[in-house]
C-alpha cells in the first residue's frame, strides 16, 4: 500500500512539473503585445510555479498576440 502511494504522487509530480516546463517553453517561445508582459509571466511562473502555471494558463495565454494571428 505504501508502494501506491508513493508512486501516486511520484507521477503526479512528473506531471505537474513537465506541465510547468511547457507554460515556460511556451512563454519564451509566445509573442505577447510587450517584451513586458512575457518577462512578467515568465518571471511569475518562474517564482510561483504551481500559482504562476494556474494563472498563466487561466489569464496569460488569452493575452498572446500568435494567438490573435491565427485567425486574422
């Protein structure tokens, strides 16, 4: 029993951790409307990461100027 939990929050945190890479992965490689705004994410995500990934993914990628090209 104690063998699951371990590997419970062994693969939650693999996966919570590759997920934080991608929001990173994903900022350097965003246009945001100012040089600012994803030195501000990404120093959020950075310094926050479980708090800084939630609010990214909730309000920053809305934000990206890529985003808005793809259908333009």
């Amino acid at each position: 029993m104690k063998f699951l939990f371990v590997l419970f929050f062994a693969v939650i945190s693999l996966l919570a951790t590759m997920f934080w890479i991608w929001c990173i992965v994903d900022i350097v490689r965003g246009q945001f409307k100012t040089e600012t705004d994803k030195l501000i994410w990404l120093i959020l995500v950075l310094v926050l990461p479980f708090m800084g990934t939630i609010l990214y993914i909730a309000f920053g990628r809305q934000n990206r100027m890529d985003k808005f090209e793809e259908y333009v």
